[in-house]
C-alpha cells in the first residue's frame, strides 16, 4: 500500500468515524477530482476568484486550517450547485454547505501534506481510490 493509499484511507476512516460511508464524502470526492467543477486546481481558482483563496492557502499548507462557513461555501460553489447535491442527499442546502465546511477543510489538508498540490495524475489516483472506498 503506498502512502497516498493509507492516507486517503485514514482519511475516510477519520471523517466517517467507522460508522459506514458519508454520502457527502462521494461528492467531495467527485469536486476534487474534477467531474464537478475543475477539480482541486479550479477549486482553488473559485476561492481565489471569490477572495478566499486565504482559507484554501492555510487548508493546503502546513500550518493551521483556517475555517470556513457554510455561506462562504455556498459563494465559492454556488447556491445552484448546493442545492443540486441537496436534492440528491434528501437534505437541506445548508445541511450540505455546513457539512462541506466541515469536511473541505480536513480533505485538502490530507490531500496535500507537503503543503502543496499533487500532480495531476498523482492527485487524481488518490482520489478515485478515495471515492471507491466509499463505495
């Protein structure tokens, strides 16, 4: 098992809590790997573009996440998208922008323990091994 394979795996471990799978987790898994959106890289455009890239900068690097709410979220992704995911969960869309807050920060960071992006095709094996953990 390589070390993109037991981090993702603690990962999922660490957010799902051995209590089965997150159904939010897949949706993360498919922003980040790009079938929603561009991926991590157009994630960090998003936040960028709309003067978060801060919290995406501390998320990523090596120091200290910094937090997130759900109206940021539901800014940098926006409220369409959001409420998409809702309708496919079953739940509210500020169920989903709070649960995406909490989670977003906690998978970037994994996702990036040097305190930088992946390659591409590095990032995006970890991923599709992430979601079909989920599965």
């Amino acid at each position: 098992m390589g070390l993109l394979d037991g981090l993702l795996e603690g990962v999922a471990s660490k957010l799902m809590g051995g209590e089965g799978s997150n159904p939010l987790l897949g949706m993360v898994g498919n922003l980040l790997s790009g079938s929603q959106g561009g991926g991590l890289s157009g994630l960090i455009q998003s936040f960028n573009s709309k003067g978060l890239g801060d919290l995406m900068s501390s998320w990523v690097g090596t120091g200290e996440n910094l937090p997130i709410s759900g109206q940021q979220i539901q800014e940098v992704l926006g409220s369409g998208r959001i409420q998409q995911m809702a309708e496919k969960l079953g739940t509210s869309s500020e169920e989903v922008s709070g649960g995406l807050a909490g989670l977003l920060p906690q998978i970037i960071d994994q996702l990036t323990p040097a305190g930088s992006v992946p390659e591409s095709g590095l990032l995006e094996k970890a991923l599709s091994m992430f979601k079909s953990g989920l599965a």
